[in-house]
C-alpha cells in the first residue's frame, strides 16, 4: 500500500500513532517514514510530542488513507489548484509590513 506524506497512520507492532512528516529512501532499499504523533489538548502550548522513523513495512494507513487538511492544500497548491479565498492561498497571517 503507498504512504503519502499527510496521511495518518499506525504503527502494527507498537502502535505508535500519527502523520507522516517524512521519507526517507536509502540505498539499500530500506524505506523509512517520520511519523509525528498529534499532541493531546493537555499538551498544547507544552514541548511537541518527538515524531518516530518507522520502516515502510510496519506502518499502515488509518481512516482509510486520506490525506490530512493541511498535507491536501499543500499537494493541491503544487498542483496548481487555487485554495478557496477565505483560506487566503493557506497563509496563517498576513504578511508583515515595514
């Protein structure tokens, strides 16, 4: 099954659970993911909870392997497809001025 970057996913042995950051292909065909976990709401505004490697043959789609909201806009921004105007392009803020 493909692994895009976006998608959440688990684990099978420990069932370590979150979106996939990055990907790592080596030479010796050993394939890895970053897997950041999403932090609880006790967490918020604590240190960010540290995102695992795992091996390309031990994680798994969740929710059906969709892509999360913010790993979709980014895809379909390089693919040319306008955001919507509320979203202002996926700016945060605007800008800033001097």
């Amino acid at each position: 099954m493909k692994i895009d970057l976006g998608m959440k996913v688990s684990d099978l042995v420990t069932g370590f659970q979150g979106i996939v950051t990055g990907h790592a292909r080596y030479i010796t065909g050993c394939d890895q993911y970053l897997v950041q976990p999403e932090p609880k709401a006790e967490d918020l505004g604590r240190v960010r909870p540290v995102a695992e490697w795992f091996d390309d043959n031990r994680i798994v789609p969740m929710d059906g392997g969709d892509l999360q909201p913010a790993a979709l806009a980014i895809k379909n921004n390089a693919a040319g497809i306008e955001a919507a105007p509320e979203n202002n392009g996926g700016a945060d803020a605007p800008a800033p001025v001097k």
